[in-house]
C-alpha cells in the first residue's frame, strides 16, 4: 500500500518516515515537492500517487508568528487540510492528520493559533469519514 505522508522535515513527519516504513511504500515529500498552500499540487501529487493512506504531518507551527501572518498561518492550518480530505474521499485513501496537541481549545480557541487549527479540524476534517485525527 501506498502511503502519502506530508512535512517529512518536520519532528512528526521525520519520525513517521521510519514508523511507517513497515506498513508500506511511503512517499514522503517535503515543502519543495508539495507546497500546501498550492491546492492545485495537491490535487496532483494525491491523484497521481494513488495512496491507500494519506498522512498529513505538515503544519504551521510558529505560534508566535501567527498573529503577524495571518494569511499563512490560515492557508496551511486551516485552509489547506480540506484539500487532501477531499482528495482523501475521492480515492477512498484513510486520511491521517495530525493537529495541535491541546484539544480541548480546538473548537473554542482563544487564540488566533488555536482559531485556524479550529478551521481544519471542525470543518472539512470531521466531514472526511475514514479519517483519523492525532
Ligand atoms: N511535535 C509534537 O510533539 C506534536 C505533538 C502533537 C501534535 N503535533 C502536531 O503535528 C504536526 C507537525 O508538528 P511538528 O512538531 O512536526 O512541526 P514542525 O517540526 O514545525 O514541522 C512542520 C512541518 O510542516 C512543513 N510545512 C510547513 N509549511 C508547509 C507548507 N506550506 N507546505 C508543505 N509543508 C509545510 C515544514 O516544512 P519546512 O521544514 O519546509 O518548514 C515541516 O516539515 C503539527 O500539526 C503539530 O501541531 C506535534
């Protein structure tokens, strides 16, 4: 089975390169090879890859930036998630995201960083039903 694990440079996705390894043939990408502000790419990379799994471990992680690029800190936590949720759907993949580790502010947030994780994981998240939220 193929699985598509996003944020291979990152503490989660590093590790998960390996963890995963035994489950499957992972096809781990970093930023250059699939930027998720880029919908359009990827929409591309899921439909050519086919993965049986999709693992998003890719994030905004600069909390204390996020006041000052709201745009972007929203692009990649809250906008973009939606985009292999979907994809997720279309090819019957599991899709696999990971998101902030401090649930209990994630549908009531009272920060700017808390309010677009928020958008990813109460909305197209929770409509992906083979989907699991780490
Ligand atoms: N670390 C933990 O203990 C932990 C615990 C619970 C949950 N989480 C969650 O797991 C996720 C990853 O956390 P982390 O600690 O691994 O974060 P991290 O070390 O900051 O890694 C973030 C990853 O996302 C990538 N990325 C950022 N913007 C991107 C974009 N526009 N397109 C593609 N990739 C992009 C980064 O690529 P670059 O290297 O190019 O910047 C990097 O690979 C987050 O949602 C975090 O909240 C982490």
């Amino acid at each position: 089975m193929r699985i598509l694990l996003t944020g291979r440079t990152g503490q989660v996705g590093a590790e998960l390169v390996s963890a995963l390894a035994p489950i499957g043939d992972v096809l781990a990408l970093d930023r250059n090879a699939l930027d998720l502000t880029d919908a359009a790419a990827i929409r591309r990379v899921v439909r050519e890859a086919r993965p049986g799994i999709i693992v998003n471990a890719a994030a905004y992680t600069a909390v204390d930036r996020a006041e000052s690029e709201p745009e972007l800190a929203m692009a990649i936590n809250g906008a973009a998630p939606g985009v292999p949720a979907a994809e997720a759907l279309r090819v019957n993949a599991l899709l696999v995201h990971y998101s902030t580790s401090s649930p209990n502010t994630h549908c009531n947030p009272v920060t700017f960083f808390h309010t677009h994780r928020r958008t990813a994981r109460c909305r197209p998240l929770q409509r992906t039903p083979r989907s699991a939220l780490r």
